[in-house]
C-alpha cells in the first residue's frame, strides 16, 4: 500500500490562534492519486493541536472564527493563561534552565502550560477518511490547526499522511 507524506509550515503569532488547513489537505490528498484510504493530519508541536470544526463565517476583530475563539473561551475555564511563574507546577527551574542552556530560550518562553494541557485534551492528529479521492469531512467539516503557545511568534510545521490505493 502506497504511503505519501507531505508537511506545511504556518507562521504563527504571539497569541493562540487556529488556522485553516482544509485547502492545503485537500491539495496534497489530491496531489498523491490516492482514492480511497485515510488521510492524516499531524502536529509534532507539544503546545499545538489539530482537529475538525465547522466554519464559522463571522470572526473577531483578530480574525478568529467565532466558534473557535467560543472554543478558547471555554477551554480558558478548564486550563487559564500562564500569567506568571508559579500559576502552574510546569515549568520548573531544571525545566527553565535546561531551555536557556540546551535551547537558548528565555525564561518568560516557559509560560505557556496551559498551551501544553489545552494541546492534550484536543489532540494533535485527526484521520480523515478518503473515498474515490476526497476527504470525508462532512457538509461543514474544515480541519484547523492550532497553536495554543501565546508566548511568542513560531513557525511550524503541520504533516500530511495519506496511506491507500
């Protein structure tokens, strides 16, 4: 059974936000001749996730589909903003001080544990099946990628994989 692999990097602001990466799963599935199968869609970033949602036409003044600032709202309830060391046990000082020496990170870099705990409870993958070369999303299915790290810009990197024949 063939296996295609496929990444896009998404520059991303010093904020939580979603994107949308319905055109570019959609052009890799189509770009692979794949018919039927399963497509996935992965981040390897800790304080990131990936998911499906419907779209929601109306944004904020950011740019944030309604439905997903709604989702942050609520998920801000069950895991807050990192304001300031100590709000969590994560990270701790071995953890800040292996990330100055090994990575060059600041201290204040660290603050995004709720990042990481949100990431967890949303997952970072979602296997979309693929029938006669389209993904099966639903009616209003869109697949987003979000970075929950609000500490400062990144880039990263999104993977495709899509394994059928």
């Amino acid at each position: 059974m063939p296996v295609h692999h496929g990444s896009v990097r998404i520059e991303t602001p010093a904020r939580q936000e979603f994107f949308d990466l319905t055109p570019q799963f959609q052009e890799f599935v189509a770009g692979t001749g794949v018919l039927d199968g399963i497509a996935i869609v992965y981040s390897a970033h800790t304080s990131c996730c990936v998911f499906l949602q419907e779209e929601s036409e109306d944004v904020t003044f950011y740019g944030t589909q309604l439905l997903l600032q709604d989702t942050l709202n609520v998920l801000a309830k069950v895991a807050p903003p990192t304001r300031h060391e100590g709000q969590y046990l994560h990270p701790g000082p071995i953890h800040i001080r292996n990330a100055a020496d090994l990575r060059d990170e600041l201290p204040e870099w660290g603050l995004n544990t709720d990042g990481h705990i949100i990431s967890s409870i949303l997952g970072r993958s979602e296997t979309v099946p693929l029938i006669d070369g389209e993904l099966v999303l639903g009616e209003f299915g869109r697949t987003y990628f979000g970075d929950l790290d609000a500490v400062r810009p990144r880039a990263r990197t999104v993977h495709f994989q899509v394994l059928g024949d």
